[in-house]
C-alpha cells in the first residue's frame, strides 16, 4: 500500500468515525431530550408579557395557591364535556381562558371563541382509584391558544416534584403506575404528543381546532355549588357566553358511560369523542368513506358491509369495517383491541386498550340485525 493510499484509508476511516460518532451524539441527545425532564431552576425567569408560549406553566398564572391543586384562579371557566376522549384511563380536568371584557358565542351550531383565548386541559392519575380524590400525580398540562393566525398548541411536562410543568415540544414517555378500579396494579407508558402530532387529531380542514369545546359536546347538565345546570346556561348566567337559547335549541350529546342511556346514543358518543375528529367530512380521514360523527346515520358511512378503502394490515383477517351482529368480525372493533402500530385506532393518544369502549361497541354491533 502506497503512501497515497494510506493517506486515503486514514481520512477515510477517520471521517467515518465522525461521522459515526456525530450521528451517535445526536441520536443521544434527542433521546434525552424526549426521556428527561429539563430542571426547572436552570431556567431564567420569566414575566407573563402575553408573548406565548411560556417556559413554565406557572407564568400563566392559572392556578392559585399550590399548583398541584389544581385550583383555579377566578377568570378561569371550568368546562366539562359530556363525553371523554380515552386517553389510557387519565383523568382530566379542563378550563377555558377568555381575554378580559370578552365573550364566547354560539352562531348556528358553533361556538366562536375570541382571539386570545386558552384552553387548558390536565392530565393526572389517581395513585389508587377506587379513591380518586386522594393522591394523584399530574403528568402533563395541553395548551391550545387561539392566536391572531390559529389556534396553537404547547405540551407542558410536569416535573417529579409536582411543582410546576415546563414546555416540551418534542414529548416525552412516562411510566405510570396506579391501582385500578379493580384493585389491581396498571403500570403504562404514558406518551406526551409533541407539538407537531398535536395536529394530528386536532385537524379540522387541515388548520388546528379543537375538539371537546363544541357545543354537541358543552350542551348538557352540571352540579354546580348553586345545584344542577345547563353548562351553557351556567355561562350566560356567568356573562361568559352569548347566543345560548336553551338546551333543546342546540344539538347534544350523551355521556357514553351512562348505562342509562340508548345503547346507539351510547356507541354513537363513544365515536364521535374517539374518532370523529379523524372520520368526518373536515377531518384527515375523509377519503376512507368512514364518517362516525353523533348525528351520522347512514349505515354505509358508519362502516356497515362496508369494505375500507386502504386500511393495509389494519384490517386484519376482516373484510367489513362493521359486521351486523358480529362485533368480533368487524375491522372497527379489531383496531379498537389493538395497540399494534398499523392496526391500533386512534393511531395517537393511547398505548392501552380501553376495555369499556371495546365492550361497549361489540354490545352495539351486536345487536344489529344481520343482513
């Protein structure tokens, strides 16, 4: 081997080596970005200057007292829809910002909600819960801020210490552990969206909306200290909300969880809150012909005999997306079951089965009538 050639291999190999080593380091770093938590004394302080988004979630003010109470100040709206995204069996607790000396509006069968808005939703778990109201460990807290351009959305992690959250917008994956209903000990890798997947689900037209604050999902009774309330109503009440003209006059949902209720009021609320935001005419699933929206009563675009249009190794060994009186044989069910990547459905925002939600439309398909 020359000198030449010696010289060749030498650079060669060593460039390689950076190469390697620099890929490596990134590699490294991202992950302990998405894996650790950022030490909320190395960050400055900061003022709430109304220039979002804010490093901590404290800026914002939102809370009074210990934060990890969760209580909120008095220009903090809590809001409750009638029915729950499934989000590995979190708890959450909800809350609605509105600039000062402004108001929501309902125009036809949308509430309209003024620029400078912010929507604050919670996510926590009960260590025990069959005592949800004793200790609990809050895991994040989602932003969405309506800006003069959109809404936007910021993923705040909170730290082990439960004192405060910090911005990440790359997420993060927590193992969470908790007692269920059952006595049972749950251990879950809890996934934190980053704020590109954000829009993943909330994706009305291709611009980011959001999803539980629509009126289908507000017009419904609360216990409030005074007693039990129209939410709606409670707002108009509270000088926050405009348009309201009664709960009949505006569209509305059930609590799926209510056993109750109509077993197709149930189901039919169950996919509207769990895959609606996807299968609907605005949504990013509109070519699948699957439309699972409250008031959808087209058997074809509930996905009954009909075959998907492209749902790959998502459909399994089925050949329906719904199957009358077979809930087992139905792709819908067999993607609800599922927590493998390419078959599991939602696609984001769950690494668990919701167990009471595959129950609930197996019973529905079930008793359809075979055709």
């Amino acid at each position: 081997m020359n000198v030449l050639t010696k010289r060749f291999v030498v650079t060669f190999c060593t460039v390689f080596f950076l190469q390697g080593l620099m890929v490596s380091c990134t590699q490294e770093a991202s992950k302990q970005e998405i894996s650790s938590e950022i030490p909320m004394e190395t960050l400055a302080p900061e003022d709430a200057d109304g220039k979002f988004p804010y490093k901590r979630l404290s800026t914002y003010d939102f809370f009074t007292g210990e934060m990890a109470k969760l209580s909120p100040n008095s220009s903090l709206l809590p809001y409750q829809p009638a029915s729950s995204l499934f989000t590995d069996y979190a708890l959450k607790s909800r809350f609605i910002s509105l600039p000062k000396d402004t108001k929501a509006s309902i125009e036809g069968e949308e509430l309209n909600l003024p620029t400078g808005t912010i929507l604050v939703k919670n996510f926590y778990y009960p260590t025990d819960y069959r005592k949800p109201e004793g200790e609990r460990r809050i895991i994040e807290t989602r932003l969405m801020i309506l800006e003069e351009g959109g809404w936007e959305a910021y993923p705040y992690l909170w730290n082990e210490s439960q004192t405060d959250a910090v911005l990440k917008v790359v997420g993060a994956e927590k193992e969470v552990r908790f007692i269920n209903q059952g006595g049972k000990e749950q251990v879950i890798n809890y996934l934190v969206p980053n704020k590109n997947q954000c829009k993943s689900c909330h994706n009305k037209n291709e611009s980011l909306a959001p999803l539980g604050v629509q009126i289908r999902h507000l017009n419904h009774d609360m216990s409030y200290e005074g007693g039990i309330e129209n939410q709606l109503a409670h707002w108009t009440k509270l000088g926050n909300l405009v348009g309201f003209e009664g709960q009949d006059a505006h569209p509305s949902v059930v609590n799926y969880e209510d056993q109750n209720q109509a077993l197709n009021d149930r189901a039919m609320a169950y996919l509207d809150i769990n895959c609606s935001h996807c299968h609907r005419a605005e949504g990013p699933a509109s070519t699948s012909g699957l439309f699972l929206t409250y008031g959808q009563q087209d058997p074809l675009k509930l996905g009954v005999n009909k075959t998907p249009v492209a749902a790959g190794k998502g459909a399994g060994s089925h050949t329906y997306d719904i199957v009358p009186g077979d809930g087992d044989a139905s792709i819908l069910l067999h993607r609800m079951n599922s927590t493998e990547i390419g078959v599991a459905m939602p696609e984001l925002g769950r690494t668990s089965i919701h167990a009471e939600g595959v129950t609930l439309i197996r019973e529905w398909i079930n008793q359809m009538d075979k055709k």
